[in-house]
C-alpha cells in the first residue's frame, strides 16, 4: 500500500468504478443511521450518501484544506437544524470503515505487499484526514450553537426589558421572571437607554411579576433608580411581595429613601395622572 497516496488519481477512479459497492457497503455499515437518511435530507437538504463520497475523495487526493470547509459547512448545517450528533459520528466511522475496506480491494487489485511499517504510515494519515474532519465539523457544530443561544440569550432580554409608554412623559416597566445578577445588569443598561431616549420623566417599575431576586439585584434596582434621578426621571415602584420586602429588610435596603413606593400598579397609575391633572 506504500504507493497509495501518490496514486490519488488511479484511486478515485476505482472508488467512482465501485459507486454503487461503497454505497451498499456504507448503508450495511451504518445500521443506526440507514433509516434516517431520508429524514435528514428533508430536515437539512444533506444528501448523506453524496457527502460520503465527496468526504472521501478529499481523503484519498489528501485535499486537507477542501475537507476542513466541508467539515465546516457540515457542522453549520447540523447545529442549525438541531440533527442528532451521534448520526453523525456513526455515519463518518461507516465511511472510515468503508474507505479501509475499499482501499483494500485496491490494494489486492493491484497485487501489493508493502512492508508493515509503510502500512502503518498509511494508516496514520488516513485516519489523521478523517479525525480532522470529525474535529473540524464538532467545533463548527459548536460555535454555530453557541453563537444560536447568545442571539436567543439576546432576544429573550430585549423582549424581557419592555419599556411601555402611558404617556408622552410617564412609562410603565414591568419586571417579570426570576432577576439574577446577568439579567440585572441588561436591565440597568436598556433601562438607562430608554429613559434617554424616550425622555422619560416618571417611571413606574413594576415588581408583581417577579418571581425571585437575588441580593445583589437589588443592589443594580437601586442603581437604575440612582442612574434615571440623574437624568431628571422619578422612580415609582409597585408590587414589592412580602418575601422580597423581608429580603430587603434584612439587608437593610429600601426603596423609599430612591422612589415612591405604591402598593399595586393600578395605584401608581391613578396618582400619577391625578397630580397630572392637578397641575393642569
């Protein structure tokens, strides 16, 4: 086998002639993945028998540097589509074992007998081209996850930070869900941010909906009502529960020496446009 990697050519010629073998043997090999294949080409648009083809006339005309795209392009389009990884690995270990097979056939075909140290070093870099290629597709897989989650992360805080006008001077912000230190940081920031924008001069920040607060939150509450008093913003808070009050009390945190404190929304609401009518 010493002269198989100078032969790529003569190799992928005998590997197009044995289409139809590869593709039994690959499909025989790949017991768990055989019933998928259809499922995969319609959820992704992965035509896995052409893609094993491709994979391994990368590996055979050592194209390193074609294989790392495709492993890359690969790892896009399974993260994308949530497609179960273990198919994955299955299916490539299938194409392994199918291209050490063939390779074989070629070998005999041929009538070589190389020495063991030759065959070793053939293995060697035919199993490197295909660990790269599986390395290669996981970080690709990964990365394009990860970046799916972060703009998630993003979206579920854009869509939890809601600023809503009542008036052309007067907002309502209701907190919902549990408060911790990340999302009070977000909090901080986009509050600021739209008090600016929408020259907010009576904020309402409304706490029913808030299912837990850790300490330090209230600590980054007390700060966003420092920031918007600096910016010529009052601070009317609502719907502090009992658990939260204690937690405060414990702490020796308050809200009212920052902000009005009003016992629900409704009364928070009434008051600021009664004092609007008064002054009118």
């Amino acid at each position: 086998m010493s002269l198989i990697l100078q032969e790529g050519n003569q190799i992928k010629e005998f590997f197009n002639q044995h289409q139809k073998e590869i593709e039994e043997n690959l499909l025989a090999e790949a017991g768990n993945v055989r019933d998928k294949i259809e499922e995969i080409q319609i959820i992704g648009n992965i035509n896995l028998i052409e893609n094993a083809h491709k994979l391994i006339g990368y590996v055979v005309e050592r194209q390193i540097e074609d294989l790392e795209k495709f492993a890359e392009k690969e790892g896009i389009v399974w993260a994308k589509y949530s497609m179960t990884l273990m198919f994955k690995l299955d299916w490539v270990q299938a194409i392994r074992r199918t291209l050490w097979s063939f390779l074989y056939r070629y070998d005999q075909k041929q009538n070589k007998s190389d020495s063991r140290e030759e065959f070793y070093a053939l293995e060697k870099k035919i199993n490197e081209q295909i660990d790269k290629f599986l390395n290669v597709f996981f970080l690709s897989y990964s990365r394009y996850k990860d970046r799916l989650l972060e703009a998630e992360r993003e979206l579920v805080e854009n869509l939890s930070v809601q600023i809503i006008p009542i008036s052309t001077t007067t907002a309502i912000f209701p907190l919902i869900g549990t408060i911790d230190a990340y999302r009070s940081e977000t909090i901080e920031d986009k509050v600021l941010a739209e008090v600016g924008r929408g020259r907010i001069q009576t904020l309402i920040i409304d706490l029913s909906g808030v299912a837990d607060m850790e300490g330090d939150v209230t600590h980054h509450l007390l700060k966003v009502i420092d920031g918007i008093s600096l910016m010529g913003c009052n601070a009317v808070i609502t719907g502090t529960r009992a658990d939260i009050a204690s937690k405060m009390v414990k702490e020796g945190l308050s809200f009212r020496d920052k902000a009005e404190v009003k016992a629900n929304l409704q009364q928070a609401i009434t008051d600021v446009f009664e004092g609007v009518e008064q002054s009118n």
